[in-house]
C-alpha cells in the first residue's frame, strides 16, 4: 500500500439553516460550511490536490449578475483572499508543482481557483463536465456554476475518470461515484501515511451524522439534487461506514472536517 499524506485547506465559509441539512434538524440554528479542499501528497507523483475552493475569482465572478445571485444565496465569509494560490504558497508550494487536479463536481465553491494550476492535469466524470460544458451565466447559476471560474484550456486537460479507475495507476488513489448532490460527483479513496483508509466524500453528504445515521437532509434540498440518486449514495456510505469502521469518511462541508484545517 502506497501511503498518501493529506491536508485539509479552507478559504472561507457560508451558513444555512440546520434543517436543511439534517431531516429533524432546527430551522433557526445555522450550520457553517466551510469550503474545503485536501491537498494529498504522492511519494513519487508529488500533490494531488483535491477541489480547489473559491479562490479570489470566486468573489470577481459573483461581483455582478446574474453570478452576484449565488453570493446572496450563500454569502460567503472569505479566511484567506488569495484562496488555494494564497494557501500553497504559504506552504511554499508552486502552483506550477500541482501536476494533478481531481474535481468531485463543477459547483463554484470547488473549482474557483482552477486557474492557478495551469500545469495540471485536471481529473473529473465524463457526466459531469457533459451536464455542464454547455451551460452559459444564467443557466450555470441554477446549477451552482459559473463558467467564468474555468481556464480557456480545460478541454484539451481533462482526464475523464470513473468507478474504480485507478488514478495514478500504482493503487494508491482508486475513483468513487457519488452522484446525487451534482450529476456525476466523485470522490477518491486511499490509505493515509498513518495507515487508515480514507474515502473523500464531496459532498455526498453535508453532515458526517448523515452518513452515520443515514439520513438524508430535508426534502426542500430535493430541489437541489437529484434525490433518489443522492439517498442511494448515502445508503452506500452508510454501508460502507458500517462494515468498516476504521475508514475515515469525509465530507467536504462537515463541521468535523472543518476541524481538520490547520
Ligand atoms: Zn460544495
């Protein structure tokens, strides 16, 4: 087994009212979302870097409409400006170093700073970029994407992956399929250098406890999802929670997670 050392990242975050994320929850207590990404270090393929925030362009994008929309929906309260590029350097990492980009969905709060990495290889589902690719501003929004957070080039870098594939072709990063919260999310298996098996989730769930408890969020959220697909991942990770204990599941959103950034 090929130990993958990884590392929580996060460049801002923005509330919603618990119910929505929690079947039961409260309607007046707010639920923080952090946007998060994991930055995995390969001993010979180098940093793979798992979503990428939202970056500063994220705010340029939704400074006016129809993008200015999806800030009033979800506001955002920014920790590091200078998003993903502002995080790496501090780490002293070259954007020019990240090689590999995987991308569980298009939603803007994981592809903002796609633009930094011009170098890499950009890895996501050949449904997801398909329900995608076409969509212009205003179509976009109600899919939670704007278009202009994507580099000119992205077609001619992306390498469309799915179920099983092996990412690296040496076992150490095996693909997942999680549709349900966006057509064709994925999200990456492997082994931690401390030797626990770790599944990154997206978000196939908000809440870690969804997961656990395998409960969905409200149904309000149906509106958002493709629902019987979404309910069918969360019973495939509660499946998987429940046989192996040990595997570490993480949620891109959950506040567990959150608790993981340095
Ligand atoms: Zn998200």
């Amino acid at each position: 087994m090929i130990p993958i050392s990884w590392q929580v990242l996060s460049d801002g975050w923005t509330t919603a009212p618990e119910v929505v994320v929690l079947r039961g929850g409260s309607w007046f207590r707010r639920v923080k979302f952090h946007a998060t990404a994991f930055l995995l270090q390969h001993p010979e393929a180098g940093w793979v870097l798992f979503d990428t925030l939202y970056s500063s362009r994220f705010f340029e994008e939704t400074s006016r409409f129809p993008g200015r929309l999806y800030r009033w929906i979800t506001p955002v309260t920014q920790t590091a400006p200078g998003g993903i590029r502002q995080l790496l350097e501090a780490q002293g990492i070259s954007l020019r170093d990240v090689k590999h980009v995987f991308l569980s969905h298009f939603h803007a709060d994981h592809t903002g700073g796609l633009r930094d990495f011009p170098d890499a290889k950009i890895y996501c589902s050949r449904r997801a970029w398909e329900a995608v690719r076409h969509l212009g501003s205003w179509a976009g929004l109600r899919r939670g994407f704007l278009p202009g957070l994507l580099p000119p080039d992205l077609e001619a870098r992306l390498r469309f992956v799915r179920e099983g594939d092996d990412l690296l072709g040496d076992g150490s990063l095996r693909v997942v399929e999680l549709p349900g919260h966006a057509i064709g999310q994925i999200g990456l298996r492997f082994t931690s250098s401390a030797g626990q098996p770790v599944l990154l989730a997206a978000d196939a769930c908000w809440l870690s406890q969804a997961y656990r408890e395998n409960r969905p969020p409200h149904p309000v959220t149906g509106l958002l999802h493709d629902g019987p697909a979404y309910r069918a991942t969360l019973q495939r990770l509660h499946e998987w929670h429940l046989e192996n204990p040990d595997l570490l599941i993480v949620p891109t959103h959950c506040p567990e997670t959150a608790a993981r950034i340095p």
